[in-house]
C-alpha cells in the first residue's frame, strides 16, 4: 500500500508521524494526556479513544490544509444537504484512507506486548487485556444517522467527493440518538435506544463559535423600509439556536479532506433566571428541553411518512443553519450574494431538506434586501434535487396548518413561488386546469398540502433519479407532468458504493488476492477490476478465491453463532438478504420460498440440493406492523426448520440481528447468493446489491433499480433472472390481478401458504400469521404470487449452479471483474460534469 505523500518535519514526529513507533509514542501519549489512563489499568475504549485521537491528529493536518486551500481559492463547493448520513464505523476507514492499517495494526500488537511483559509485575492491572486492532475497531460505537438507503449513499458520496478531491460539505443533523438498535426477542424485533454519544465522539470537533439562531412559530409583518423598498419581516414565537459540529471526511490516498458539518439544537438562553427567581423552575429550562428536541433523535422511517411537526422542525433547522452558514462563508469574499449560486452546488438528498428553496428566497429576499426575480434565479440556479423513490406513500407533503404555524413566511413565500410557477403553467397549457392541479405546490383537495416534491422541482435547475429504471419511471409517471413542462431538467445518476469500506476494509482476504492480481490501482479506478476476467481460467486463483470466501464464510458463522446460538456449515450455500424490512423488497416471498423446501424435505429428506443456509438481517420502522410480523415469522421458520432432524442437515435460516453499516461489512464478504427480489418498479436502485455482487455473492433478482444495470455489466448468464418487469406489474395490475387465483392454480403455493395458517410456525397462536397471508390471498399489492412460480424455479437452477464449483467461482469471479460501474467515485464523476459543474482542487 503506496505512503501518503504529506511531508513530516521530525519534531512533528509524535503528532503526526506515520511510523510504527511515532503512532505507538502518541498512542501512550493520548492515554495519559487525553484519558488520563496508564496502560495497566486502561480499559479497551480508553486504548480505542487514545488511538482514535491519535489518527485524529493525523488526518487534522490535511483537514486544515484543505480548508486553507479552499479559502485561498475560493474553490466552487458542492453542498450536499441530507437528514441522514449513515457514516458507520469511523476508525477503519480513516486507516485505509491515509494507508496506514498496517502500521497501526503493528503498533497496538507492539503495546499488547509491551503489556504482557508488565503484567507479569505485581499489582493490580486490567487483567489481561486483549489488545489488538480488531478489538479497538470492535470498540466503536457506530454512526448511525440515518436509516437505510439513502443515508449510506450520502456517506459513500462524501467519501468519493474527497477522494476525487472536489471542495464539498456534508450539513446534517448531529441527533443525539441515532437508529435504534435492533435486539430480538423471542422472534420479536425490540428497539434499543442508541447513545452512540455516551462515551464521547472522537472524531467530531465542536463548533461552537459557528452558531445560528433558527426562528419558528410566529406571525409576519409588511413594512416599508429606509429605501421606500416593501419588506416583510418575521417575528418568531420562538428561536433555537444551531451549533456546528465538524466531522472530517479523508479522501482516499489524497490530502484532501473534507468535513460533514452536523447541527445540533440548542437554547438560546439555556437557563431562564426570571422563571426561576419567580420559583417555576420547570419553566426556567423549558426553552432548553423544547430546543434541544429538536435534534433530539433520527425518525425511524424509512419510506412511510410520519408528518410529525418536529420532523418539519428538524429539516427546517439543519436547512437554515445550513444556508446562513453557506452566507456566512461567501460573504468572507464577496461583499454582495449576486454569484452566490457560481459558488455553491446545493444537492437536496431527497425531498426531506427541499424547504431549502423557501429559505433561501428569505434570506435573500428578507435579511439581504435582494429583489424577488434576481433572488428566484440564483435560487433555481443553485439547487438539484435527488429522487430516491417512487412509493407515493413516502412522498412528503405538509398540511398548510401545520406550515402556517410553524413556518408563516415560508408559507408566504410558497404562495408566491407558486403563484408565478402557475402563471409559467397557464401560459404554456391554456385552459388545462387538471395541468395546474397537479403541478401545483398546493395540494388542494381536502385538508390542504404543501407538496415538497412539487417545491423542490420548481426550486432545482435539475432533477435525477438514482438508476436508469428509475429515472425513466420518474418522466413516465411520479414526474410526468415536470417532464412535460421542463425535459431537459430530468437525468439519471445511477448509484454507487465506496470500495474502500465495502471491499478494501470488509474483505481484506479478497482485496489481498485482486491485488496480487492486478496491483492496487483498482481502488480508486474500479473499472480497471475487469483485468480479473481473464483469471476465470486459472484454477489456482479460483480455488484461491473459494478460500477467501470459505474463510470470510467461516467468521460469519463464528458472529452468528455468538449472537443467535445457531451454528451454520460454512461449507453450504450462505443465501442472504439484508436490508430494511418493507412489503415491496419482499423479505416474506424469500420466506415462502424456504417453507416450500422444508415440506419438500420433510416429504423426501433425500431430494437432490445444495444444503443452503438463508440469512436475513434488517430493521423494521417501529409502527410498521406488518415489517414486524415478517421479522417474526422468519424467526418462526427458524425455530422449526433448524431444530427439524428431517431438514436440519440442509437447511438453516438465521436472522442476524441489528443489521447496519457494521454488520454489514461482515455479512456482504461472506455470502454466495445475494437476494434483490422487490417488486419490479419499486426499488429506486438499491445499493446492497452493489456491496454483495462486489465481494463475489451471484445475484438472484428481479429487473428492477440497479439490478437491471448490474445484469448488464456481469452478463445474463452471470445473474439469475426471474418475475415480472415494471411494465408487466403495471399491466397486470390495470388488467386486474387476482392473486387468489394463483392460490388455488398452485397447488405448492396452496400448502407452503395453508402451512403458514395452519400454525405450523405459530403452534401456540395458529392465527398469528393470518393478516401477512390475507393481505396476500386479497390483494398482493406486490404481486408475491404472480412472480412465486418464477422465482421457485431461478432459485433451483441456483441450487443446481452452487453444485458446480467451478461454474459458480467463474460467475463470482465475472461479477467481481465486472462491477467497476458501480463505484461512487463513478457516480460522483457524472454529477460533478453533468449537475455540479465543479472541478477537482488538488491540495499539497
Ligand atoms: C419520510 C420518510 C422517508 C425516509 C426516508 C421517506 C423516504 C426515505 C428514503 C428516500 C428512503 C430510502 O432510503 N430510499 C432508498 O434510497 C436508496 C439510495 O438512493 C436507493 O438505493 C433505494 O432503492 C431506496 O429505497
């Protein structure tokens, strides 16, 4: 792994020298001086903090050399605003970024022994402690600001954008608990609050002399002000204020590093002496505890709305702080915000930041006395808008109520955005009312709406899906009516995933053998992995690439046993699913699939298949009943299938607990078969599928968001294929879809559904599962039924593949060699010169 090119005066050695001994040097410096700890009672998280604080220090350098430079050179920024980033694990990666893992794996080894040689002294001590790298990165308490999809990708961008060294901010919410942590309870998921801030966050710095006051409630009054000019101004109910905290986000092998500024909420006046002298003490930190609710915690959805107030709250917040905070940074070089859309590239991360249009035609309307036109242009020149997905249920709308009392001027504004947009309509489509009622930003019918993602079209300059499936779905249907209007808005930005976390760091045994292969390269140019396919025929490399697998396979089993008391045979096909439970990704047809080969086993224990082990992992948003229930009747299925003597020897299904970016890099390295099932047309691209296919797993799948794409890239013949396309769905569904006659024309489908009724899987309560298979025999708003038989069918040819080493390592080999499309740092490329229009600045 080539050094990091930063140039070291000596007498810096210990601060930020690279070498084994100066990183052991400081090691022992931040135990002391940070934790106030020596070794022979430090605990493992004072040795994790101390080494933390250690690479912090390392990386600062850069950090503050980038912002110089940006400063210097007034760089155009790219502003990536999201409610969610699902950063994961930081320590790792920040060693693989700055190329120094193995040194600092040498220095812990060194301080262990250094250890056991003084633990043979007498006197207390921490009784042995296990100390080596792997245990300190087990020690993290993982970033989990966000949900799922959407938050990951926002991570994965920022660290593309580093190591692409583009000038860019993360701004976010800093939620002081973030998603929960998933526990099971006898096949019952159990939400377990997440204090990731309990023990301290060592790589975020506090900010808190960048601070902004954020208004809410309140009404608004006209005025004319000095210059004769008509002015309206605010007067909030009350105000919060925003305090930055700055998380640095290193590139890969460049000095570039970027950060994530993250708010947090707090009171303006902490503590109220008037209330307190008059004796309402509860009155006195009032303000304090409404305030600082807001970034209290992370909502726990993930596709269906909640419409809360204090999620409007939270967007607003991190939204205005972070566009004054943009103001406050440009006006340091301009004196007038004219250029300010030529300095900033804003990309709203869905529609949950898109009151960002609102708020920036207040702050320069309102507080920067700019004229409304000049003010609208800039607007629509500095923003894009990401679509994430196609569920009309996800889709954010606010009723106006709740605007007008929470946001009375946005709501103003809107009403004015919305009036001139209508204008622009009934010109260009006299006379069709129906044009307007859609376009509008008002959802009139019945309690009123604001529509976000009607807001964030009219406030983008462009707007993209995040695969190709997706995006043309987008024109011909959610969209349709802004692609009439405005085409040349519309492109796709196919998603992407980082090869750094779910290759370089998750797979180390496969990253080992590519780059013995092909030489390291490929981590930042992932299309140069096609070089691999020429190995296919290389029998040393393949049964080389078997044992990474195997031994990959063979830790999974060691996790799954400690955390489920399962034990799985690492030698038979790990089939897995892992990604937030929702009826559309179809985490029960998979269910129904293994109930189906259990009553085959239980009829002839001895039928011809690959012993398979289904591995599934994923949160259930906390309301969402029927996620819940498909969590439970896996762990059902389990509870019979592996402890059946007739199935036990070829079948075991595992639900692995609290799957999130941690457990995910090691459950992606390990599987064989990776399943990407959705209804066709429901999953906007999915990212999974990238992470899977990248560490070796085939893919089993429907033609539905990035899998069409992956299918592309590796070959028909290296992807199992099966169901309906999107077309295919929508026609069925306009023709009529009657699921219940699947049911009765399918007699294996009619016993693996009775089985579930019956209370096979639920002996102590038969009618459990009963609202899971009615929804399914009534109406099957994901057409499980229709694509049963097709998927039953692709997943015996899987079956029949695993039996075939060789075949299979060939297919796994070919969608390695193959996936170089799939890096963010493509996707990021593309939107730089396609959206962004901003150009990398090299830092020395
Ligand atoms: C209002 C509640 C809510 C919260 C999150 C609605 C919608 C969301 C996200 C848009 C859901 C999400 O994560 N979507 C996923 O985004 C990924 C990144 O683009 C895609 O790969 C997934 O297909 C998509 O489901």
């Amino acid at each position: 792994m080539t050094k990091p090119t930063i140039s070291q005066t000596n007498d810096e050695a210990v601060r930020t020298g690279l070498s084994v001994s100066a990183i052991k040097q400081a090691i022992l410096d931040n135990l002391y001086y940070l934790q106030a700890r020596f070794p022979k009672v430090a605990s493992l998280n004072d040795y994790y903090l101390a080494l933390a604080y250690t690479v912090r220090d390392r990386l600062l350098y850069r950090w503050i050399q980038t912002a110089q430079t940006y400063l210097a050179k007034g760089s155009r920024t790219v502003c990536y605003l999201s409610a969610e980033f699902l950063l994961g694990p930081q320590l790792g990666n920040n060693l693989i970024n700055m190329g120094i893992y193995d040194e600092v794996k040498m220095a812990v080894k060194e301080l262990e022994l250094d250890l056991l040689k003084q633990e043979k002294e007498p006197g207390l001590g921490n009784g042995g402690l296990k100390l080596d790298l792997d245990c300190l990165l087990e020690q993290e308490k993982k970033t989990g600001l966000g949900n799922g999809g959407l938050g990951r990708l926002a991570a994965c961008y920022m660290d593309s954008l580093s190591t692409l060294q583009v000038p860019a901010i993360g701004y976010g919410i800093r939620y002081e608990f973030g998603i929960f942590n998933q526990d099971i309870h006898s096949g019952w998921q159990m939400e377990i609050t997440d204090k990731w801030l309990r023990l301290g966050n060592p790589w975020e710095i506090p900010r808190p002399e960048i601070a902004f006051d954020v208004n809410f409630g309140g009404q608004t009054e006209r005025f004319i002000d000095s210059k004769g000019r008509y002015q309206v101004r605010w007067i909030p109910s009350h105000v919060v204020k925003g305090i930055a905290y700055d998380t640095p986000i290193l590139g890969y092998q460049v000095n570039t590093a970027n950060f994530l500024r993250l708010w947090k909420a707090e009171a303006c006046e902490s503590f109220d002496f008037q209330s307190f002298n008059v004796g309402d003490y509860y009155g006195a930190v009032d303000q304090k505890v409404v305030s600082e609710n807001i970034t209290k915690v992370l909502y726990p959805n993930d596709e269906p709305l909640t419409g809360k107030q204090l999620r409007l709250q939270q967007q607003y917040f991190f939204v205005s702080c972070s566009l004054q905070d943009m103001i406050r940074i440009y006006l340091q070089r301009e004196h007038s915000l004219a250029g300010f859309h030529q300095k900033y590239a804003v990309q709203l991360n869905d529609t949950h930041p898109s009151i960002a249009v609102a708020e920036l035609m207040r702050l320069l309307v309102d507080e920067h006395q700019m004229d409304w036109e000049q003010a609208w242009e800039i607007t629509e020149q500095t923003f894009g808008y990401t679509n994430h997905t196609l569920l009309p249920e996800a889709l954010e709308k606010w009723p106006v109520s709740l605007f007008s009392q929470i946001l009375p001027r946005h709501l103003e504004i809107i009403y004015e955005i919305n009036q001139r947009f209508l204008n622009i309509v009934r010109k260009r489509y006299p006379g069709d009312e129906n044009k307007v009622r859609s376009l509008s930003l008002i959802d009139e019918s019945g309690e009123r709406y604001v529509r976000m993602a009607n807001l964030a079209c009219v406030g983008s300059h462009v707007i993209n899906g995040v695969a190709a499936l997706h995006s043309k779905l987008l024109t011909q249907d959610l969209l349709k009516d802004f692609y009439d209007l405005w085409p040349e808005k519309f492109n796709n930005k196919t998603n992407g995933i980082t090869p750094r976390r779910f290759l370089v760091l998750s797979n180390p045994g496969l990253t080992q053998l590519i780059t013995n292969r092909i030489g390291d390269s490929w981590i930042k140019n992932l299309d140069e992995l096609r070089q691999l396919e020429e190995a296919v025929d290389d029998p040393a490399f393949c049964h080389e690439w078997r044992r990474a697998k195997y031994e990959a396979k063979v830790s999974l089993s060691a996790q799954i046993k400690a955390r489920t008391g399962i034990v799985v045979d690492p030698e038979s096909l790990f089939d897995v699913q892992a990604k937030r439970i929702h009826l559309y990704k179809r985490q029960h047809l998979n269910a129904l699939h293994i109930i189906s080969i259990y009553l085959k086993l239980k009829k002839n224990p001895q039928i011809e298949m690959a012993p398979r082990t289904f591995i599934f992992g994923g949160k259930a948003a906390p309301g969402y009943f029927m996620a819940k229930l498909i969590i439970k009747l896996i762990n059902s299925i389990a509870d019979v299938v592996n402890t059946d003597p007739a199935t036990k020897e070829k079948l075991r299904v595992v639900f692995f607990p609290n799957f999130n970016v941690k457990n995910g890099q090691r459950i992606y390295p390990s599987a064989d078969l990776s399943e990407q099932i959705s209804t066709a047309g429901k999953e906007a691209s999915g990212t999974g599928n990238m992470k899977f296919a990248l560490n070796g797993a085939l893919t089993i799948g429907t033609l539905d968001g990035a899998n069409v794409e992956i299918l592309e890239e590796v070959g028909a013949e290296n992807f199992f294929l099966f169901g309906l396309t999107a077309e295919e769905v929508s026609k069925k569904k306009q023709e009529g879809y009657s699921p219940y006659e699947q049911y009765q024309s399918n007699p294996e489908l009619r016993e693996v559904l009775d089985s579930i009724r019956s209370g096979l899987f639920s002996p102590d309560n038969p009618g459990l599962f009963n609202p899971l298979v009615d929804s399914l025999l009534s109406h099957d708003e994901y057409m499980l039924l229709a694509d049963y038989p097709s998927y039953v069918e692709c997943q015996r040819k899987v079956s029949e593949a695993y039996l075939d080493k060789e075949r299979w390592t060939r297919m796994s080999i070919l969608n390695v060699a193959r996936m170089g499309k799939f890096s963010s740092d493509r996707a990021i490329r593309e939107y730089c010169q396609e959206i962004w229009n901003v150009q990398p600045v090299v830092i020395d």
